[in-house]
C-alpha cells in the first residue's frame, strides 16, 4: 500500500444546515476540513496509508479534531496539541443564484503560530512514496512557510515525489511576505503542480498571455517538474456547474471527459477530492486514466456533504469509466 | 436613509422540515410572514427605516412575532398587543410535480378584529417617503379595510408615495363586502400598483381581453397612478420555473431579463421580495434599473428558506448586473 | 369501496438524514417499508379497504410497525406478533453522479420464520376484490413461497382478481430453490403481471430475446393472464430520470405519457406507488386511463419521502390528466 | 377483549423541543391529543379494542390527527372529516420553578362545530363495555352538550357502564350556558365520576366545606353513581411531584401508594393516563388494585413524552406491585 | 418607561445539543451572549427600554448577533459595525458530577479593537435612568477600559445611577494593565456593585479576611456607593445548586429567601438574571424586595436554555413571592 | 505509555433521542459500542496505546464502526472486515420509574461467525501491558470462545496481567455450551475478576451462600487471580442511582466512596468505565487509589451520553479526589 503525506492546516467547520443563511440559523453543522487533510482523507478511503502534519490546540476542540482525523482514516501521530486557538471557516451554502460564501476566522492559530522546526522529518517521511502541499500553507506565517520548505527539502533528498496545489488566496499573505519571495523555491522542489493561469502570475507575480505560455515557461524553469494540472468549472448556478480537467506534460495533453454537474450537494473540497484522485492516479495508472480518475473524484465529491470525500474507490472507479447512471445498488 | 411604512397582517408558518407531506411530519418549523412585512423586512435588511403596522396577540407567540419583525430591522413601536388568536399558515413545501400546499387559518385574528381608528397616522407618517399595503389587508374586515383608507388618505395628504399589491385571493372576502365595493377607492390613492390582468379583473369585477386593455384603463381612471407592474411565471414544477417582469408607465415599457430557476428553495415571498426591490429600485433608480433590481431580488428569494429575502444589496445588485454564476465568496 | 390485501415482509427502513453517507452519518430515520405494503398504503390512502399480511416481532418495535401501518390506513387485524428479529434495510440517499446505496440485513426475521399455515383465509378475504403479492415473498424461505401459493389459490377460487410484481431480487432466494422451481405455479395463478423481460428470465430460467417475444410466451401459457405491464426508466442520474408505462393485454398496448423528472426526493418505493395506481386505475378506469393513473402515481412518488406515496387520488388525477405545473396550492 | 368508546376533541399539540420557551423556539414538535382520546390510547396500547367519537377539518392535518389515532390503535371508523379548523393548542414545557404554559386556539375547530345528531350510537356501542366522557366536551358548545347527553342516555339504555371525568376548565363555557345548566343531567348517567372538590363546586354551582361533603351528596343525589375517584398532587417544582389517589365507593375508601416523582418529562396527559389505568383496572380488577393500577398508569406516564401513556400492561403492573428501580431491561 | 444602557462584549455561544460533549458532537446550538447585554436582555424582555453598547464585526454573522439583540427588544442603534472578528465561546454543559466546560476564543475582537472614543455619549445617555458595566470590559484592552471609564464619568456627570458588576476573571486581564490599575477608577463612580469578597480582592490587588471587611472598607472608600450585592451558591453538582443573596447598604443587610435548584437546565447567564433582577428592582421596589425580585429572576434562569432571561415581569414576580408550585397555567 | 488490548464485539447502538420510547420515535440516534471496546476507549481517551480485536462487516456500516474506534483512539489494525452482518442493539432510555430497555438484534454477526484462528497473536500483544476480556465474548459462539481462550493463554505466556469481566447474561450461550463448560478455563488465566454472586454462580454452575464464600473460593482455586472487584448499585429509578466499589485481595479490602447519582443522563456503558478505570488505577495507582479512581470513572460515565466515557484524566481525577461541585470550568 503507498504511503502519503500531507502538510497543512485543519480548521472547524461551521455551517447553518439545509440552505439557510448565516443570518437565520439557530445551529451550525460541524465537520473538520483543510485543503491539504482533504486530500489525505480521499486517499485513506481508499485504503492508502497517509499522515498528516498540522498543529492542533491542547483542548476538547483540538482533541475532536485528530480524532476525525483518524474516524477519515489518517494517522495522526505526528500532530502536536500545543497552546493556541481553533482556526475556524463559517460556510453558508449557496443555491441556484444566490453564491455559497466562506468567512475565515483563521487568524492567530495554533498551526499558523506553530514552529515546526523541530518535526522528526526522518521519521514522517520513512518509506513514504508521495507528500502533498498547497500554497495556502506557506500563505499563513514564516514558521508555515519554513515548515513547507523543509518538508520539501527533505522529500527531494528522499527521492519522494511531491505535488502542490498553487491555490493563491488573497485575503491570506498577512504576514509581510509576499507570493513571489516564497513560492518559487518551493515549486522548483515540486514534481506535480496543481494551477492555472492566475495561480502562476499571483505566485510569480508576472504576466502570461495564456495558460500555453504558462505552461511553456514552467517546465523551461523548473525541471523536476513532471505534469502540469488544471480543472476548468463553468459556474451556472451555485447548483449547476460543468467540469473537465487536462494532464501536461511537457510533450502531451490528456484531458478528462466533461461532466453536467446539476443538483450539486456541497462544492467545498471538490478540488481537494480530485487533488487525492489525482495522486492515487499517478501512482496506480497512467496519464490518460489519472486524469480521468481524477476528474470523477472532483464531480462524484460534489454529491457528499462535508468536506471530505467519502466514496470508495470502486464507486469512483464506475464513474470514471462512464458508469454513471444513478441506480439504485442492491 | 429613506423611510418606508408597511401595512397587513403577520401569521404564524409552520412548514414540516424538509420534503415531508403535513400526514408524515413530526415537526413544524416555525417562521412567521405576511406580504406587507415581507416587503418591509427585505428593505430593512437593506438599510431602510422601516415601520409596520399590524396588531399581535397579546400572549408569548404574539411576543415572538414581534421580536422576529424587530431581528429582521422593521420598527415594531407602533404594533399593539391586543387580545385574540396568532393567525397561521401551514406550508408544506412542494417538489417536483407536486405543488406546495398552503393551509390558511387567520379567520378570527387579532389583526382582523384589530380597530385600528386610534392609530396616530401623523407620528407613524412622520417623514416617511413610501407607504406599501395590499389586497390582502382590505380583504379580511371592515376593520382592516377601513384601517388601509384612513392609511392611504394620510399618506396621500402628506405627499408620500403609495404602492399597492392587489394580489386578489379568492378564499379570503369572507366580512360581506366585495372587492369592487372596496378596492377601487385605495387604488385611487396608490402611485404604483402591482397587478396582472386577472387581479384587475376580480377587484374591479370588470372584465378585459388582453393586458393592453387594462393598462389604458389604468392610467385614464387614476390619475395618480405613475406605474403598473406585472411578474410574468411560467411554473415547469415545483421546482422549476421562469420569470420575468415589466414596468409600465403610461407611454413607456420596461423589461427585466427573465430567469430560469432551478433547484427552487422556498417560492414563497418571492413576490413579495419583488416588491421591496420595486420600491428601493423606485426611490433609488431609474425605471429600467428599478425593474431589473425588483426581478433579481424576486429571483434569488426563490433560494432562501422562509418568507423573508435575507439577501444584501450586494447580492442583488449583483445579479441584476448579470453576475449569477454561483461561485464560492470568500 | 373496493377491498384489496396484500401480502409480504415490512422492514425497518434506516437511512442517514439529507445526502449524507452511511459513514458520516450520526442518526437514521425511522420509516417501515415493504413492497406490497407500500402498494396497500398507496390504495389506503385513496380510501381503499387494504388489509396486510405478515408477521412482526413480538416487540415494542414490531408494535411499531403495526401502528406505522394502521396510521397509513391499513388493517392489521391479520398480523401475528411472534417470536423473532425485525427485518432491517439501510438506505443511502444517492444525489447527483453517485447511486442510492440498500444495505439488506433481512434474513432470519420473523416474517421469514412464519408458519402461515394456519392464516383463516376465508376470513381474511371475505368480500375482497384484489390479492397482490410480489416475487419477494417465495424468495424468502420455503414457508413464504407456501404463504403466497396458498393465498392465491383461494383468491382464484373465490374469484378474486390477483396481481403480482415479479421483482426478482438475485440477492434473494437463498433457502434452497431456484426461482423457477416456485415462480410458475404462482404465476398461473395471477391476472395481472407486473414484470420486465429480465424478470421473466429470472423467473422461468428461460431466455428471450425481446418483450415481445416474452408477452407472446405468457399469454400462451398462462390462460388467466389479463395484463402485462412494464415501466420503463432511463436514470441520467440520481436525481434525474425519465420513465414511461405501458399496458398490455393479449391484443392491445397502452402506453402513458413520458415524465421528465428532476430533483428527485426519493426514488425508493416508486415502482409500489406504480403498483397500486395500477390496482385503483384497473378496478375503476379502462386500460388507457389506467395506465396513465398508475404513471402518475409513480412520478409523483419521486417527490415523497420515505417508502409510500402519501398523495391524494385527487394531487394523481391532475397530475395524470397533465397538470403538472407546481403552482402554489392555497 | 374489552370494548370501550370516548367521546372528545383531539388537537394539534405543537410544543417547542427541550426546555425552549415560545419567544425562543425555530420549530415546533407535533403531537395530536385530547383527554378523552388520551384515555382510549392507553386502554388501546393495552389491547382493549377502542373507537373514538369525534370530528376533523377535511384536509391533511385533520388526515393527519386520524392517522395518529389509529396507530394509536383507535378504531377510527365512526369519526367524519367536515369543513372546520383544526383546534390547536401550544405547549410550552416547564422546568424547575417555571411553570409548563399551554395557549389554547380551539374555538370555532370542526369537533365544536360539529353537529353529531345523526351519529348511528347503535352501531357505535355495539357491544360496548364502557363509555368514557369529560366535563371539557360539554364545555365547548351546545352540539357538544347535545352530543354527550345522547351518548350517556344511549350508553345507559344498553346498560353499559359510563365514566366522567369532570375536569373543570374555567377559560371554556364560552358558548352561553353555565355548567350547572349541564353537568347535573351528565352526572346522573355516569357511574364512575373523576372528580375533586373543585370541580363539584363549579359544575354543580354549590359549595362544599370537604370532600368528605361532596361525597354524601354525591351518593345521595346520584343513584347510579358506584365510585367517585380523586388524584391529590402537590407540585414541588415542575420538574419534582407527589402523587397518590383515592377511590370512593359509597361505603369504602381505597388509596393507593404515594409517587415521589423527579425528573418528570412530560405531565401532560397524566390525568388522562390515570383515567384509562382506572377504566382498565375497574374492568379487570377489584377496587384496591384498580386504583392501585391507575395510580401507577398515571405515575409512569410522567416520563413518557406527548399526550399518550405508551406503557405495556406488563410497565404499569411492575409499577403497581412496587417494582419500580429503573433496572435496564435486556 | 425606565431606559436603561448597558455596554460590553456580545460573544457568539456554540454549544453541542443536550448533554453531548466537544468530542461527540456533530452540531452547535447558535446563541449570543455577553453578561451586560443579557443583563439588558432581561430588563428590556420587561419592558424597559434599552440600548447597549458594542461593536460588531462588519459581516452577515455580525448582523446576525445585532438582529439577535433586537429580537429581545435592545435598541441597537449606536452599535457599529466594523472590521474584525466575532468573539466566540464555546459552551460544553455539564451535568450531575460533570462541570459545564467554557472555552473562550475572543481575543482579537472587534469589539476588543474598538476605539470607542467618538462615540455620542449625550445622545446615549439622553434620558437615561440607569447605566450598567461589569468588570468583563476594562479587562479586554486599554480602548475597552477607556470607554468604560469615559461611560462612567458622563452617567455621574448626568446624575445617572451606575450599577458595576466585579466579576473578575483570572484568563483576561492580557493587555498589559492589572486590575487594581484600572479597577479604581471605575468603582468610584458606581452607585451598586455586585462583587464577593474574592472579586474586591483581585480588583483591589488588597486581602481581607471577611466580606464585613470588604464592606467597611468599600462604604468608607466609595463615597458614591449604595449597595453592595452578593449571591452565594452551594455547588452539590452541574444540576443541583442551592442559591440566596444578600443586598447590603452601609446600615443594613437584606437578604433574600435560599432556592433549592434541582434539575438544572442551563446555569449560564443565570448572575446576568440576578443582575438584571436588582436593576429592576432598585428602579422600582423597595431594598428588601429588589433583592427578593432580583433572587427570583437569577433562580428562575436556570431553567431557560441560552444566555437569556426570558421570563415575564409576572413570573419573575410569582416567584419572588413564593409561588413556585410548578402547577400548568392555561 | 502503557499498551492495553481488548476483545470482543462493537454493536451499531440505535435509540430514540431524548427521552422518547421505540413506538413513538421517528429517527434513531447512531453510536457503535461493546463492553470490551467501551473499556479500551476510556483508556485511549486518557492517552494509553489501545489495540481492539473484533471483526466487522465488509460494507460501509462497517467501515463507519472501526471508523469510530479510531476516532476514539483506539488502533484498528488488527480488525478484519468479512462477511456477515452488523450486529445491533436497540436502546431505549429509561426515565423516572420507566425502566431503560435494551432490544438486541446481534445472532448472527460477522463477529460471532469470525474465525479467529489466524490472528497474529505474536503481533498483537508485542510489548503490550495488559489484555481485557468479558463473558460476553465466549457466550457469543464456540469461535469467540476458542478465540477468547487463545488470547489468554498466548497473554499469559508473556508475562501480561488479564483482566476479566464476567458480565453473565442469560440471553446469549445460544451455541450449545453451557457457560461452566467455557468460563473455567478463562478465568483460570486472569488476573483479576470483575464480577458479583451472581456471576460466579452462573458462570461456575454452583451455589454460593455469600460473596465471602465466593472469595475464598476463588483465591482457592485461581492461583493466578490477584484481585476481585464488585460494585453495588442501587436502583431508586432510572434517574436516580446510588454506587460504590470494593477490591478484594485475597487478604484486604479496598472500598471506594459512595455516589448518589442523581439526573442521569445515560447508565449505558458505566461499568465498562469502571472497567476502564480500574486497569489504568491498577496500572498506576495503589490498590485504594485505584478502586477510587475507577469508582468515579464509572460514576461520571452517567453523565456522557453514549456508551464511551469521554472525560479526560483530570476530570476523573478530581471527582475521584473528592471535588464534584459541578461549578463552570473557564
Ligand atoms: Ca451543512
Ligand atoms: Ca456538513
Ligand atoms: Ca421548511
Ligand atoms: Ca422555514
Ligand atoms: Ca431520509
Ligand atoms: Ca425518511
Ligand atoms: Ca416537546
Ligand atoms: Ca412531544
Ligand atoms: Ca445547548
Ligand atoms: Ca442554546
Ligand atoms: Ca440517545
Ligand atoms: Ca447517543
Ligand atoms: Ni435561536
Ligand atoms: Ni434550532
Ligand atoms: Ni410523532
Ligand atoms: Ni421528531
Ligand atoms: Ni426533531
Ligand atoms: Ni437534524
Ligand atoms: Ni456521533
Ligand atoms: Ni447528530
Ligand atoms: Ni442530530
Ligand atoms: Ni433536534
Ligand atoms: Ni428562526
Ligand atoms: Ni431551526
Ligand atoms: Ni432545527
Ligand atoms: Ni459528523
Ligand atoms: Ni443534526
Ligand atoms: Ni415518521
Ligand atoms: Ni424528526
Ligand atoms: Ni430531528
């Protein structure tokens, strides 16, 4: 079995149930999600072993939060509890018109204020085949930004495969450093990246005509660099949207099939979910069925609530091969 | 900030969670609207100074009626508590080919049976831009009916503008009176009226070939009258229709773009989220502008649970202007 | 008003609440289902006289399930309370690209376990007008396969129309016999069939290779069959799928219209719901009318929760004579 | 098994979950209930065959109030569903030192309205053992008044054995009569009457120093009149009460043990649950054990949630002989 | 009509349903809370009028808590909404031997970082009978302490009465100022503090040996000063509290009657009650029956889920009279 | 740390939320629980390394349930998921006088039919301190016995102190073995027995007149046997218990306090927190300490529902110290 690791933040998830709106809820559900551990968590449902790095507080709260950790699958032996708050995301779902909306409350977490510079990488990175970063990480403070930049450092070293998922957000890079004087040094130790035209110019702060400019650019600068991936969403509605995804290389293109996404459930994490298709693809099939196996994580994780995906891998397996019919099983 | 005053009854609704029918619900979920405080309420959410008028029990729920007008931005000063039953609505909430179904039971309320002749027009008045009522009001009692003239009068003394719902309900005109013998004087007072062709007809107990017809009629019999304003519905099901809208002046007509709603939420109060956006589009827009906000504001109603339009001005400026494709706000 | 009973096991139905999955889920709702009950509960709830025929533990939860019926209309009159487990049937709403998922935990039960042989039929059809069964029953153990035939000879020795919905179930008959050493005695005895070509197969051990092939074969060789009747359904996706019915008698088809249907609530028990339309549209309409009745109670069920299609004759009639157009109902 | 038909309103119970109080809630819990119903339910769960005397609104939620009826396990056969309102009443839950609160909205429902003349007593109380009344039917209008006389009269001419509760309630007896213009014509045709000194004084208009008092005349001016029966109650808090009753015959008194009752969950219906143990207990048991059993249906009924005391015989029993420890029964 | 202000911090509450703890929830209730808005709370649920004062974060989720106090009938409108975050307790119940468990996470605030230095203190105070603070706000930061001290100094320039709850809390206090630097000041222009013994000490960094030292020490030092308040609690576990106060001026001692509170609903907010209580009282009863009132209305709390005091004026005053029999009103 | 493993089966726990009964409740609530992993749990909880040895089914009920265990801490890498079904328990709780009632639905199971033969003991219990069984376990099957007996003997092999709870129920020992044909055996290699009079005698097949004749028995005949341990429980009602403990060496006796547990919240599950509690004291504490920490494990157990005692180290600490006032933890 492959064994993954994966680096980032874990927050409370809070949201008014069914469609309602922050202004007129009297509950919230809560669910514990990130970016990165999502992605962990699609893998452990399908059986990899894969292990988390993140910082949690030293209380009830914290304590939930590895425990769902480990309810997903994920072994959370490397997580210390430590002084600290919650980082917490309120998600409203949106419907038909009206957008979903996210409110971080994220500022001044355990994890963003966590100095991870004494992390036994020796022991985390033992036998492991695959580590997974995104560009929220480095995003949060220097201690985070270091904490990636040695993961990676390491997992070259190890001969470890490494993917990131760009994922620029601008209400984050608080912390007096800018995108470009971080990310670079981290996607020349990257062999899968995750982007498109706008994550490459806000991490780079340069400007491209076109993504085959990007693209072009990218494997002449970084030359680990082994596939370039992008997803391309056509918004309807926030309950209608179509999806499909490409595969680069340097030589070749392999693109997914397109998917009508009516009546969608829960939106968040559906990137997560193909990021998780993707590693399990990469490193079970080639290019042309990663993709595909990828995009039908994104499109089936639209149908569970949360921000995980929990469909096994056969039931990702019959969508990818077209089988998507909707009957009952038996 | 511009001042508006609502006028009309506020019932208790109980709708079962979900899908469910009325025969297999275990519990109601409790919201309480009426058009007129819709109408306010999606104003007030706006920033408006918004008072309405109504009477409430004089009991616990009657209590929580008014806390939830007062949550919702609306001026409950002038609203007394009075003795005589909470009126109600059952709504359960139609899906597919199966429409919603509504129960009423308000006959007896203390807003019906309410005398509202000592009511203080001149503090309730004072500095208010725009007076709103509708068919509903006059159709409960000769209380209520007096109670909407003696409005309209004041209103029109101190040169405020009126606009009027006719929305006729055949199952109401239960106090012995019928529409033609009351509603002609109140639409002689009102500056825009919302109607279609078949409300014109049942209040005027006239009969019309065509829209056409009517709008000629409109405008040579009330002078006052500055706009008619008319929704278009074609309902595929329960959860799908399309709308649009128009605005009539005496030359000039003015369209909205028509929507397509799929994955319908709550359809009710939609009209009445049209409403509030007609009045905030009159006092702050042009006519083509104020029909486009009315139609948006109606539009993304059909996504929020409950009566009332809990969308910012934001939000529906946004999808007036075209912008509706659903992505996740951060 | 026409009496009917029916025949066959009542589960505990478990499903996770909203769209969520089996492992996330921390409550089921409770409902009771069963085929042939739910086609009772269908007629009941037309004003039908339906009694059922089972047997339920002899417990607070079988209790239960009795009452459950007897709120849905249907007389109990005939039901033991006897030693033994309550049949269960876990149900994961699918959404969406990914399917609906039935976890059966089924064997053993009490109905499984009953010896019916000293049921007084003679009481138990005193002024009857209909016996349905389906091909669940005999394939639970060879007791239930005695039930059945017991039951139906002395429904065709009163005269008493039967039908019966072949529904093979691969899962099923584990007791010890092939479907096709049982099916036929029962079949012979049956005047309406509900059933597919695959069901035929099953059923007979026989193949065919075309309906047309399978109708000819029945009408030759049962002498009492009146009707054929076969829906047909096209899942695009969990909540979205296209079906259509016809009739057929030996000379004659009747074909419904086609329904087009969209944000699917509950796809389970649809094909009962379509079962007891057949049964009221064939006691009191022709076969054309029929046929259209018995797809609109189908349709429509899609938008009811839980296992009965809990919707009045009159919601079925306007939908089966092209109403359909989910207008607010006051 | 023993017959038994009561006569009475049931109404829509709608209580906020928990402890909330009216001003706080978001739903309501639905139950349907009614005092005289409340006595038929308990006898039904205990297998005795009951029908229920009453009316509904001809809509769903009056479908509704039938359906829980009969899974209830009331025969429902005799109860028409005629236009009218569905009476309702809210129920807030007390706690500690703050009180349950109940706001009655019964007037003008469809059992008030209820013209009952050509009710078919003769096949209503064919072979009836027991008929069981409350002084609150008579209560609500004339028709009711009416409806109970001729059922008493009836019952009496076939030599069934009647039992009142007279239950006092001072914000009825809106519709014109006093209860001494009533009562006294219902007391003479009731054999067991559940009353305490209060509720003599008010139905009869005279006062009585005791109860000692009341019994005298009681026996004296009722010759039919076998036992009067009193429940004593002091209310600690609304979370903490003790209980016991007595049983009057002309000669002799029975009382039954004393309940010290903490952590009670719902004393709705306690009364009610009394009054069906004691029908129960007349019907089956001597006079010692009768009140003895009633006593302990009432006590238990204490921690069931709803109207309904949802008790095997074999609970009440336990509780009556003094095995009362709250063991886990496995 | 009194009018009363109150100022300080409203917290977003998030507590797991029922008695489930951190670790097993799936859900939050949603409340908002803050002692000196539910000191207000309970004032204005009376019919006081009242305003307070705060800040809120500029987002649907600050709207919310702004919609929340208008809903129990605060006048919210010198409330800003600014950049920030909302302040956030989490609230784990407890139970028998189990302690409610409070986790707060409100550094960082809006209402921390807010520079309340322009706001119109004579528009606040015009009319106003009453002002209350408590020891929570100085201790947020040096702006909170700022706008408390210049509050103070305005109300006793107006000749307004200031009530001061001590409540000192050992976590806060992080801004870099102790108590006894701030404290002071603010105690001298407060005419009724609420404090034990510990909170004089920890504000006045001074030791005493007993309250009458305490009392001595405050009459003699604060000239200004009236009453001194105290409420002393017996802890037997989570739900069972004994609980009495006593309400001291410089001559004499008035204590209330002792309450025995078993069954504990939710202990939160209960001082908040009390305090409430005594403003009330003060404002209109006599010392000996504002202590009494204010008793009653800290008892009653406990059995009310949320922050809040919802208990009517008549309520509060039964209680506070003896009468808390726990008998059902109708 | 220390390493503790445990044995036995994990039911899926549905019941009735609150305080409702099985007839009435619409929705079940979802835990997973079994004595032994119940034990394994509490001791997770408090930090120890806890491996649980059982089988699940092969679907995703199944996937939920060792999800589950690790949430709560618990190393699932030894569970097997097979063939078969999940066995369940219903559980309805008990309130005041009405006892608690427990249906079990567990014949069956893919635990029961599990073949334990190959289970890698030499893996298992690598550097493990102590194996945890019940009697539970050998009533279920011969295979759960044969796989009872190997643990122990491989346990006692090495050096590992065994600790047993007889835990006799009457329901289970359905496969053909009489329990004094299976128990000796099994208790022979333990170290130390949790049990009363009651178990010995049924797990012995002999009679005893004492615990006293009891005690010397069993320290005559088990050479092995260190400790036995009994609680006592008084059941005033379901809400109401009184408990203490006693450990006996075969010299001294260690008695813990006495608790009287009043508003219990959920009884399921206590002495399986005893249970826990008693293996971490006798791990870490002396002989008095440990009777007393495990008493107030299984004491504050009453208050968490589900059947895991969730409270960390410090909470059973202080109660066990004599500190349960219940106050506020901030
Ligand atoms: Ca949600
Ligand atoms: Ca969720
Ligand atoms: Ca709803
Ligand atoms: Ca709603
Ligand atoms: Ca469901
Ligand atoms: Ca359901
Ligand atoms: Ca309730
Ligand atoms: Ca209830
Ligand atoms: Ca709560
Ligand atoms: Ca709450
Ligand atoms: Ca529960
Ligand atoms: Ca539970
Ligand atoms: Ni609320
Ligand atoms: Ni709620
Ligand atoms: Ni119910
Ligand atoms: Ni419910
Ligand atoms: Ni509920
Ligand atoms: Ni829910
Ligand atoms: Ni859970
Ligand atoms: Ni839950
Ligand atoms: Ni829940
Ligand atoms: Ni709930
Ligand atoms: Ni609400
Ligand atoms: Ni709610
Ligand atoms: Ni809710
Ligand atoms: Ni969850
Ligand atoms: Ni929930
Ligand atoms: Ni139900
Ligand atoms: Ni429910
Ligand atoms: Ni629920």
């Amino acid at each position: 079995m492959k064994k993954i690791v994966t680096i980032g933040e874990v927050m409370l998830r809070l949201s008014p149930p069914g469609n309602q709106r922050f202004f007129q809820t009297h509950s919230f559900d809560v669910e514990f999600g990130g970016s990165e551990a999502n992605v962990g968590a699609a893998l452990a449902y399908w059986g990899m072993h894969v292990a988390h790095i993140t910082a949690f507080p030293d209380h009830e709260i914290g304590w939930a939060a590895a425990g769902q950790l480990r309810k997903n699958g994920i072994d959370t032996r490397f997580i210390p509890h430590i002084p600290g708050r919650m980082g917490v995301y309120y998600l409203e779902q949106g419907a038909m018109q009206r957008s979903s909306q996210v409110i971080y409350d994220r500022a001044g977490s355990a994890f963003a204020n966590f100095d991870g510079s004494k992390l036994d990488w020796d022991s985390i990175l033992d036998g492991v085949d695959w580590v997974h970063w995104s560009g929220i990480t480095p995003a949060l403070s220097q201690h985070c930004a270091d904490l990636t930049l040695t993961a990676l450092k390491k997992a070259n070293e190890k001969g470890i495969k490494v993917s990131g998922d760009l994922n620029y957000r601008s209400n984050l890079w608080q912390f007096g450093k800018a995108p470009h004087e971080i990310m670079p040094a981290l996607m020349e130790l990257t062999h899968v990246i995750i982007a498109g035209t706008r994550d490459f110019k806000q991490c780079l702060n340069e400007d491209y005509k076109s993504f085959t400019e990007v693209r072009n650019m990218a494997f002449d600068r970084y030359p680990k660099l082994e596939y370039i991936v992008k997803t391309d969403r056509i918004s309807h509605s926030s309950s209608n949207n179509t999806i499909s995804a490409s595969l680069y290389s340097k030589k070749k293109t392999y693109s997914s099939r397109s998917y009508e996404l009516t009546h969608i459930v829960d939106r968040v994490g559906t990137g997560d979910a193909f990021g998780g298709g993707l590693i399990y693809g990469l490193l079970h099939l080639g290019p042309k069925d990663a993709i595909e196996f990828a995009m039908a994580a994104g499109a089936i994780k639209h149908s569970v609530p949360g921000d995980i995906l929990l469909c096994s891998l056969q039931e990702v397996q019959e969508l990818a091969a077209g089988e998507g019919g909707g009957k009952i099983k038996r």
